[in-house]
C-alpha cells in the first residue's frame, strides 16, 4: 500500500436499525485506518424507529459521521446518495448487520492497490441474532456450501480469488463514473446486478478471506424463508430490469430442483416412472443432506445438528427456488424483460 493512506468513504444504509447500528458503528469507530482520512455516511431510510436518534448522537460525536436521508427507502437509492456525497478516493459499503473486524478498511485498501482489482471484499462470517438452536442451524445453512453453493463470500476460501460478487465491496470511486451508479429499479440484487456489468466491463472482484465481519442473520424460521423467497425471486425478477444477466449457477439449482420436484410429483399421476424419479431426486437430496448435517454435528459436537440441519437446508432451498419461480413465471408480461432481451440479442450479434 502507498505511503500515502487514500481517503475512504464508508456508505451504510440504514432503516429501522436500532438494535445494531451502535454495534456496527463501534467496530468501524475502532478501525485501525486514520480517522482524517476517513468518512462514515449513514444513509438513513425515514427510520420509524428509535435509529435517527442513535445516528445523530453518533454524528455529534464523531465529526467523521454524517448521517443523509433516503426519503426512497430502497437500498440502491441509499447507496447512490452516499457515493454522490461521498468525499473518499475509495469508496466501502458496508452492512448494518455487521460487526467489522479492526483491519477491515485497511485490508480492503490495501488488497484493491496489491491486486490492482476494482472492488475488494472479504468473508461474511454468519452468526444467529438469537443464540437459540434454530438460530444457530440457520446461520450453518447460510455459511456451508452445500446451503449457498459456490457463494464464496459466505462459504469461505483459502487464498485470495476473483470472484463474480464480494458482500458489500470496496471500489475504487473511479468504477461509478465508468459503469454508472447503482440501478435503482432494483429493491434488491443490486449489488450482483452492478458486478456484473463491472465485469463486462473489464473490472475485476477480488474476494480475500483474511478480510472477515460477523453478519448477524435471521434466526425465526418465519423471516429465513420470507427472505429466501425474497431472495430467489429478486434474482430472476432482476432481469426485467437490467441489460446485463446478474445470474449464475448457483442462483439456478434451488430453481431446478423445485421444477423438477414439481414436475415429477404432477406426471407421476400418468405414469408411475415419475414416481421413481420423484424418489430418487427427494431421496438423493435427503442423502446428502443428511451427510452434511452430520459432519455440522460433528464439528459443533451437538447431535441435535443432526436433525435440524436436514430440514433448515430443505426450507432454504425450497423457499428460494419457489421465489425464483415465481420470478421466473413473471417475465413475459415485463415490457422492459423483451426490450433488454432484444438489446442483449442486437449487442451479441
């Protein structure tokens, strides 16, 4: 890294944040980057809670704090009004549910000079808000790759790789004046949806796992599958609005495997074939994850893992491939799907 530190901006949307915003700003407070170069812009969404209080004492507090307001509410919104006020060289955002570690900011810095990359991100460590059984095989779920697939962010890796999409990010604030800002059509997928036309674009991601925070996650099984829903259905709704196709493999299996449950518990009504195949998809899929939920009881030394884990898989699977599918079932009446479509056919032709 140069002698001379680059100045950060740090974005951090915010909406009715009251239980994690003194918990988030602390550890950013606590960073070892220089405090003159730095600035923290919490972009507030109309919180109806008690959060603008919290972030306006932070804000007295600490001269390096502003606090913006997003009177849209949506997340792109708050990350596009926080890079136009945002005064850094480099630019991070950052989640509320987090918890930094002390080298966070200057690891993202120095890796984004080292690897000569254009957005840096690290490992998000997934831990339950609520230390309960359930919350716990939640937050296994959303860190094991059999749960997330090639989502290296959340599974981990071994040594720094280019990757399709890092949580949060770390850019440098030359990228939004290449690609443009975040697309503000999208309530959510945003991010992979501007990675992607980062990297068609030439950009590369670098995800380095001795970069780490602690995201806290969902842990009632009610908001798990609310947002896996979410989740899946942002994700292919997320081509009705884009000219680029922020889809991977990893975003298709959970679709495959509900259409293909689906369809083979419907044509097992013509043909007993389906049956067998109904039964070899659910029965495979249960196999496997039984072996996982074993290895997770193992490792937390906790037999109950073993019956947990098969279910909280099962759910976070189902839940976000039916959300795709309804996403995916949602297109053709999109006018803005066949209009993109049309483009993408014209620029590959």
């Amino acid at each position: 890294m140069p002698e001379l530190l680059p100045s950060v901006s740090v974005i951090l949307p915010c909406r009715n944040e009251e239980k994690f915003i003194a918990g988030c700003l602390d550890s950013i407070i606590s960073s070892d980057y220089p405090k003159g170069s730095l600035e923290v812009l919490v972009i507030d969404g109309m919180s109806e809670d008690g959060s603008k209080k919290i972030l306006v004492d932070y804000a007295e507090k600490y001269k390096f704090i502003r606090v913006l307001e997003n009177s849209k509410k949506i997340t792109p919104c708050a990350f596009n009004i926080g890079i136009k006020n945002a005064c850094g060289d480099i630019i991070i955002i950052m989640g509320m549910h987090a918890v930094y570690s002390r080298d966070y900011i200057s690891k993202c810095v120095r890796y984004l000079h080292d690897y000569g990359a254009d957005n840096v991100g690290g490992v998000m460590v997934t831990v339950p808000r609520d230390n309960t059984l359930k919350g716990e095989a939640v937050a296994q779920a959303l860190s094991h790759k059999f749960g997330v697939g090639n989502s290296i962010f959340r599974a981990g890796a071994r040594e720094p790789l280019f990757v399709d999409t890092v949580f949060g990010g770390c850019y440098k604030k030359e990228v939004f004046k290449r690609i443009g800002l975040f697309n503000e059509r999208l309530a959510k997928h945003q991010d992979m949806e501007f990675n992607c036309r980062l990297r068609a674009s030439g950009g590369k991601i670098l995800l380095a796992p001795d970069i780490s925070c602690k995201y806290y996650a969902r842990s009632d099984i009610k908001s798990f599958l609310k947002h896996n829903w979410s989740n899946g259905l942002s994700v292919f709704s997320s081509l009705k609005e884009s000219r680029v196709r922020p889809v991977s493999v990893r975003h298709m299996i959970p679709l495959v495997f509900v259409v293909s449950l689906i369809a083979s518990t419907a044509f097992s009504v013509f043909s007993p074939v389906f049956i067998w195949i109904l039964s070899a998809i659910a029965g495979s899929y249960l196999l496997t994850a039984l072996y996982f939920s074993i290895k997770i009881s193992m490792k937390k030394r906790n037999f109950k893992f073993l019956f947990i884990m098969p279910p909280v898989f099962a759910m976070l699977h189902i839940s976000h491939g039916l959300g795709a599918l309804y996403g995916v079932l949602s297109l053709p009446t999109a006018r803005r799907f066949w209009s993109n479509l049309s483009f993408l056919q014209s620029r590959n032709t």
